[in-house]
C-alpha cells in the first residue's frame, strides 16, 4: 500500500471596494452597513466588506440582503411559528383554500401582521433617524402588544435570532442599539427593520419585502399542516398581493398612538394552540 499525502494551500485576497467600467455599464460601490467576513479557515487574514452596488442608471442593491433576511434558510426559526393556524385547522376554522384565503385576508386587515407591519416601519423610522429612545419605545410596545405566550415567544425568539444572524455579518449601529440591556426582550418586526435601516434600505421597499415575508411563511405553515398543496398556496399568495401592498402602503404613514386591530378567532387560536394535545408548531 502507497499512501500519498497532498497538501493545497489557497489564499483568498478580497477587495473592499470594487470599480468596473465596460462600453454600456458602470458599477461604483458606495458604503452602507458593514458585512463581515470570517477571519479564520478557509479565508486567510481579514476581509470587511463595506459596499453596495449602485449601476449607472441608480439602481440599487441595498435591499439585495432581504432575500437573504427574510427567506426560510435565514436561521431564525420561522418555520416552527404558524400564528395560530394549526389550532384554527384543527378546531374547523380553516378546512382548505377558500378559508385560508379568507383567514389570511383578514389578518391583513386586522391582525398581528397588519399590527407587524405598522411597528416595522415605525422602527424603520426611528432606527433612520438615530432616535435611540424612540426605537426602544416602539420595541417594548411591540413586545407589550403581544397577546398571548407564544404569540410574545413567537415575536422574540425570532427577534433575538434575527439580530444574532445579521450582527455576525451585516452589522450595523441600530442594531447595536435596539433593546440593548441585558435581558431585554427584542420584537421581530423591530429586529428586522433596524438591520434594514442600518443598511440605507428603501423604506418602502424594506416594508413590502418583510409584509410579503410574514405571508409566504404562514401560507408555507398552512402547507405543511396539509391545509393546501404548494400550487393553491402560490395562488392564495399571488391572490392577495392587491391586499399585501396596501397593508404596506398603510404602514408607512402609522403612529404608535393609532397602533391597534381587532381579530378576535385567531387571538383565541393563539391562546388555545398553548394548550393543544398534538402539534407540530410553537404557535
């Protein structure tokens, strides 16, 4: 028996800033929120990126890292949270794609994500602005807003995860700031917004992503409860974009002084799922 031993040393120079001319389009980096690279194996010495790409024609990519943020891989635990429906399918609130519909339309308009969405861009706002008090205030209301254990668990275990994830390598000063004592609960929507703010996001742009996000994870939760395929939940998805983006529209212009809703069956969902004998879901 030969035994070969081969050794390969690769060494990875990354460039912080990157400027690249052709004949129909230029590229220029300009600095937004710091995403850090790992120091160790396998990358060789230290590498901070600091840039965003912006075209010639202004498009930008700032609001790139929410496909990343607000995707199933990002791990925050999402898919554990169904918000309800796995008590609501269980009791003969939903039986299937009309009724899901229907249910989902209606937390648009008056549930926790239409609550969610109002609190995200309130914290997009105060995180844009560097209003320290003001973030933290709207953080302990969205806390304090939760209507029951697992909906509060719902909203700050993924809160807690988020900011860990995107601290580690999209960094930034809000989220640094946000709910900062030792202890101190972290609402999802806040986490989320002050990570997108922190990145010069659209404000606009960073709220539809996080409203659209906060329904393709409940349709996906409604999936794996065997409530509709993977085809009816695209179409229950793409049938209520019309409400989605008017929930996002409606956002923008919240104050924490209007801040309420008003959707008492999947409250009751919420409290009664804490109890329920078999069940797939944390909420």
């Amino acid at each position: 028996m030969i035994t070969i031993t081969i050794t390969i040393t690769i060494i990875i120079t990354v460039p912080t800033t990157t400027t690249r001319a052709t004949s129909r389009t230029t590229t220029r980096m300009v600095p937004t929120c710091t995403a850090s690279l790992p120091t160790r194996p396998p990358f060789i010495g230290t590498a901070t990126a600091t840039t965003t790409a912006v075209t010639a024609d202004g498009e930008s990519w700032r609001e790139a890292p929410l496909l990343l943020w607000l995707s199933p891989a990002f791990p925050v635990g999402a898919f554990a949270y169904s918000h309800g429906l796995e008590w609501a399918f269980e009791a003969g609130d939903i039986t299937g794609a009309a009724s899901l519909a229907a249910w989902l339309a209606d937390l648009a308009r008056f549930g926790g994500p239409q609550l969610d969405a109002s609190l995200f861009a309130l914290a997009f706002r105060a995180a844009a602005a560097a209003d320290w008090p003001a973030l933290d205030e709207v953080n302990a209301t969205a806390v304090a807003l939760a209507g029951s254990a697992e909906r509060r668990l719902e909203t700050t275990a993924q809160g807690a995860a988020f900011r860990l994830a995107a601290r580690a390598a999209w960094d930034s000063e809000p989220l640094r700031r946000v709910a900062s004592r030792d202890g101190e609960p972290l609402a999802y929507p806040v986490a989320v917004a002050a990570a997108a703010a922190g990145c010069s996001m659209a404000s606009s742009r960073a709220t539809e992503a996080f409203v659209v996000g906060q329904f393709a994870n409940l349709v996906s939760a409604a999936t794996r409860l065997g409530i509709v395929g993977q085809t009816d939940g695209l179409k229950i998805l793409a049938g209520i974009f019309p409400a989605l983006a008017a929930l996002a529209r409606e956002a923008a212009g919240a104050t924490l002084d209007e801040l309420g809703g008003c959707a008492l069956r999947s409250d009751i969902a919420a409290m009664r799922h804490e109890t329920q004998y078999s069940r797939l879901f944390r909420s």
